[in-house]
C-alpha cells in the first residue's frame, strides 16, 4: 500500500492521509463514508459493495434523510457514514451539497467521539466532481477537528505481460 498525505490547511490540526489500496480493509476503528442518493439505490459504483457488505438499506431510509444531510449505521465494530448528496441515483451533486453532508458527519463525529474515517474519493467516480474541490471542501469542514480522514484509490492496474508461444 502507498501512503502520501496532504499538508492541512494553515490552523488546521487534522490531516489527510492517500493510500492506493482496498477501503474494506482500513483498520476497524476507521469509521467509513461514501455518498449516497436521498432514494438510498446504492445500484453503482463503490455503493453497491457497502450495500453487499453492509445492507440495512430499510434502516437507512427510516432515518429520511434528506440532500446535505448524513444517515449513519452503527455496526459492532464502526459507524458507517452515507452522505446523501442528491436526491435521485441518476443525479449529480453540488459541491454545495456535499459540504452540507461533510457538515452533518463532522458533527455525529465529534458528538461520537470519532477521531478517524476512511473514505474513497467521494463524489470523484461516478458524480464527476473534482478532487481538487472535493479536498478542499473537506479541508474546510474539517480544519478545526483531530479527526484524520485516510482516502483511499484502488492500485492502478498492471500492464499485462507478453508471453512468447
């Protein structure tokens, strides 16, 4: 696995951390966050694996959460965090949006005493955003916490080789 982390921003106690490899096995005390629709589809991308590995997407809608806001499960071991930010499956979000989501995760966090949360890069597959803006938003939500959020990407794949017959 690759570590690199990002310099927080001037005042700014919390860190970023990048490592290239597989979110699901972050340590079990990292909470985990992806962004999910209002509808809580869950049929694409990163999504589906926590709906598989996760489920509760009843419990998830019985909390009717709406856009900017945070649903939470809490598992034996972590809390996991969906960032509603959109209301349809097949919409994009708002930077906007996903800080308001940011805002509402941040604050379970502190109230829950949570100090560490792994991530994907969050709205930067399927939603289209851009990590540049995605990181500087969670840099900003973040800057005055201890929390240590940890990114991760999947390797990027090898070249395959040529075999001589």
């Amino acid at each position: 696995m690759m570590h690199s982390m990002d310099k927080p921003l001037e005042g700014s106690s919390f860190e970023i951390h990048y490592v290239t490899g597989d979110l699901f096995k972050c340590p079990e005390q990292d909470a985990l966050a992806h962004c999910v629709s209002e509808d809580i589809r869950m049929g694409a991308g990163i999504a589906v694996i926590f709906k598989r590995k996760f489920q509760s997407v009843e419990e998830l809608l019985n909390q009717k959460k709406k856009v900017g806001d945070v649903a939470v499960l809490k598992t034996k071991d972590r809390y996991i965090y969906y960032l509603i930010t959109k209301k349809k499956a097949y919409q994009k979000p708002t930077y906007d949006d996903l800080q308001s989501s940011l805002e509402a995760m941040k604050t379970h966090c502190l109230v829950n005493g949570i100090s560490r949360i792994s991530m994907p890069r969050i709205g930067c597959g399927l939603d289209q955003l851009k990590w540049d803006r995605v990181s500087e938003r969670i840099q900003e939500v973040f800057k005055n916490t201890d929390i240590i959020i940890t990114v991760y990407s999947l390797e990027a794949p090898t070249k395959f080789a040529t075999y001589a017959k």
